[in-house]
C-alpha cells in the first residue's frame, strides 16, 4: 500500500485533541452536604492530582476515527504485482543418443531433473515430449542402432532460445558432438538459460563406401571406418558372387548384388552403392597460376586411382566429364554449368578475399592437416552444406545442390601459402568420398567436434520483462465509510454514557 499524498499524515496528530479534551473535561460528582459537614469550609480543588483516564475505549475510538481521516486525505492506493509467471523447465536429448549407449552417460542426471519436475523432449523441430512410460522404454536398450537423421543442431539453436526467452526458464541440452548433426555457420551467442552438455560417443562402425569391378568375377570393395577421431579405408578383394565379408574390427559385410547396385548390411545397418564399371572421367582446368594447385589435386586423384583400382581419366576437356574441377579466375562457363545441371560434379576454389588463420582439418585421423589462409564466405544458402571444417569452426569445403549435379565451393588452398593439404597424405582420403560417394554414407560419419567448435563460446543474459502493470485500487471509499461507521458507533456510545450519568 502507498500514500499518494502522505503529508497528509501529519494529520493524524490531531489525536492530540480529543486526549487533552478527555483529561481537562473530567466529570465531577454531585456533592450533598450531610449533617454537621455542610459547616466545612470547601478546599481547594485537586483536578491535577488525581487526573486520570476514564472511558478508554471511548478515547481510543474518537483516535481511530482521526486516524482514519488522516489516512483518507492522504489517498491510500494498494499496489497488486502482478504474479510473475512459472519458468519452464526442460531437458532436450538429440535424437542420436536415444539409440546409442551413450545414454547411459546422462541417464542419472535425466532421471534426477525428471524428478525435479523438467519435462523431457527430443531436440528435433517438431521438440516432441517424450513421455515417461517411453523414456523408460529407451533407456533400458542394450543395442545400439543406425539414426536415419538430417537435424542440423545449430540452425535448431535459435529456434530452441526463441522458445525459452523467459530468465526464469531453465533448459538443459543434451546432444552428441558429432560433426554431421552440425552444418552451416555456428550460433554466435547462447542464452545463459540454457546449459549444453554435449556427450563424448566412442561407438566405431564401417560401411560400404564403393564397390569396383576389376575383372569378370572379381570386385574390389572400398569400406569405410569411422570413429571419433576421423574416418579410414581399407580394401577387400572378393569374389563377384561372395555373400559376406570379414572385417578387421570382427564385423561381417552381408553382401547381396541387386543388378549394377551392391547391398551392404553390418548388424542393423545397411546401404547401397552402385558398381564401379566404367572409368571416372575428371577434367582438371587451371590458368597459369594455379598451375601447382592443379598438379596437387592431380597427384591426389592418381593416388586414389591406384588405391581403389578403378581408372581415372584425367584432362582439360570442357565437353563432357563426371568431374569438373575448376582452378581458373574467371566465372565458370555457361557450358560446364549445364553439364552440372544434368548431374555432373563441380569443383571451384574460392581464393578471394583470405584471411589468416592457425587452424586445421582433422578429418580422417587425429591429427589434423594445417591450414593457413581460409577465404570469406562470400553468401550463404539453406541448402549449403558444410563438408571440411576446420578447428576455428571456418567452413572449408562447402556442396550446393544444382539441378541433377553438385558444386563444391573450397575455400583454401592446396600450396604452403594455403595449407599442408597438398602434401598430406589425408588429401586422397578426403578427396575419395567425393569422387566415389555412398549416398547413405553420413549416416555412418561419427567424427567428433571439439566442444570449443561446437558450442558458441558467447552467453547472453535474460532480463526478466514485466509487460503487465501492478494494479492499484484505491482504498479512500473504504476508509471514509469505516469512519463514518465509527462515528456514528461513537455518538451512540457517548449519548448513553450521557444519560447514564444524569
């Protein structure tokens, strides 16, 4: 409660009066001289010696009643806050780790916050509530299985913040730190709301990444090794009509022919790649200066033609090939651009604009390949996909779909000036998905990213926002009516006191 007026509280000393009144105006009783008393000479009178107080309750509410008017001049207002809504509490789970036994890690602590009264969702756009009757369903799996997912985590992030903008709101996130749930730019800024625990996953698994034909009878199978630290190659000869094969890690390739296509399943896993039968035509075209860029990325493409037995046809032609890698200043020509239309494959290093760096490129083991200049992104496009990125969470190597085709946009550099990755022995291996993709072969890419790379190193603060008003109401009619209802209990009282006393 608030006074608007409250000078005029100092009335309220005027309870003062009535006190004074009630002290000096004590009633003296009627005398009546008896016998030989009325021949004494009357003293003289004593009213300071004996004052005291009578009628109290009677004094007290003549105060109140002084009290009250005072209040009433100085407009009383109650103030009402308004109730400050609940935060919501929420724990999200990337889809990843409901399948993977690295559910067993935050188990505990999802169960304690459940507990806590958080609500469980899955970190996906639609954010779907896990209820508890399934959650138990989930984390009692002992198998882990294959995740059928294109999320990309960080485009999500700024969704997720919309959703909890409230200080009070407490979210925590849970999500693997594998790269291909992360594409695109990296968040700049977390709200300081929501607390991100990305999970170390140590799961290992292999594909198949191509399948060559080298003779009437034989194959040459290409599989793919993957774990957190980068993925590896190794090569498996086979006869055209075998039906499994055993891999290093103790694993066994189910193998089925499905026409010109290859049906590779491990455990639950399975994909499909088609039979390499043909050479793979690859036009290089470079102007004078990237001469050595241009002798780099060849020598790298003859790497993994020896590797992978397949013949790779390399020149400058611009009429047809299934690879063009374009190492020239000028805008790419109208003729190759329809080529890429119709499916062909569209290699352009962007050297404009480099900005230095210390960095590198841990792709396909763990120790990554150094990186020096990286050029701007110059524009960005939902259906830009990040491919090679580096430590400093810079995109290197970016693919744009266009029509049947695709164009991959590198943003570095073969030489010393650029990078190490033309003397790396990690240029074929990373070179080799891209001449010789398996189309389902991101489901099985468990390359981890640095938490410094993942999660954006900035948090904001939430100020809390009262849009709502605190309502006042004004408590004056109130006061002057249990005044006026005093009074008037006051002047009863004191009218009976007055014929009590006659």
């Amino acid at each position: 409660m608030i006074f608007l007026a409250p000078y005029w509280l100092f009335a309220a000393s005027a309870i003062l009066i009535p006190i004074a009144i009630h002290l000096w105006n004590k009633r003296q009783g009627k005398t009546v001289k008896v016998g030989s008393l009325r021949w004494l000479e009357p003293s003289s009178s004593r009213r300071w010696s004996s004052i005291r107080l009578t009628d109290a309750w009677l004094l007290a509410l003549r105060c109140l009643i002084l009290i009250l008017l005072a209040a009433a001049l100085a407009q009383p207002v109650l103030v009402q806050q308004p109730r400050k809504p609940e935060g919501k509490k929420v724990v999200y789970l990337g889809q990843e780790l409901l399948y993977t036994s690295a559910l067993k890690q935050i188990k505990p602590t999802v169960d304690s916050l459940l507990k806590q009264g958080y609500s469980l969702r899955t970190y996906t756009p639609d954010f779907r509530q896990i209820p508890q009757e399934e959650w138990q369903q989930i984390s009692s799996r002992i198998t882990d299985s294959t995740l059928h997912s294109s999320t990309n985590y960080w485009s999500l992030l700024p969704v997720l913040a919309e959703k909890h903008k409230q200080a009070s709101d407490s979210v925590w996130l849970f999500t693997s730190d594998q790269q291909r749930f992360f594409a695109g730019s990296r968040p700049e800024v977390l709200p300081i709301n929501i607390r991100w625990v990305p999970i170390t996953t140590d799961a290992q698994t292999s594909w198949l990444q191509t399948a060559v034909k080298i003779s009437q009878d034989s194959l040459l199978l290409i599989v793919g090794n993957s774990s957190r630290n980068g993925i590896t190659y190794s090569r498996h000869y086979i006869s055209a009509g075998a039906q499994s094969v055993r891999l290093p890690n103790n694993q066994t390739l189910q193998l089925q022919n499905l026409v010109d296509t290859l049906q590779a399943k491990i455990g639950s896993a399975s994909n499909n790649v088609q039979v390499q039968t043909k050479p793979l035509q690859v036009s290089i075209l470079a102007d004078e200066a990237q001469q050595q860029e241009a002798r780099f990325l060849k020598a790298a493409i003859q790497s993994i033609s020896s590797y992978t037995s397949l013949p790779i046809n390399i020149n400058a032609d611009t009429t047809t090939a299934d690879w063009f890698f374009w190492l020239r200043a000028e805008e790419v020509p109208e003729q190759v651009m329809q080529q890429v239309q119709q499916g062909s494959k569209l290699w352009v290093q962007q050297q404009r604009s480099p900005r230095t760096y210390q960095t590198n490129i841990a792709a396909t083991g763990e120790t990554g390949v150094k990186v020096r200049q990286i050029s701007a992104v110059n524009s960005l496009n939902d259906k830009t996909t990040d491919l090679w990125i580096a430590a400093n969470s810079q995109p290197v190597l970016s693919v744009q779909p266009i029509g049947a085709g695709k164009v991959y946009t590198f943003r570095s550099g073969f030489t010393s000036t650029w990078s190490e990755l033309g003397r790396s022995a990690q240029l074929p291996e990373l070179l080799l998905p891209l001449l010789l993709p398996a189309p389902e072969a991101i489901l099985f890419d468990l390359r981890a990213l640095d938490e410094q790379q993942l999660i954006p190193t900035e948090r904001t603060s939430l100020v809390a926002k009262n849009t709502t008003n605190p309502h006042r109401e004004p408590l004056l009619p109130w006061i002057i009516l249990a005044a006026f209802v005093l009074f008037l209990i006051e002047r009863v009282i004191s009218n009976r006191r007055s014929k009590a006393s006659v």
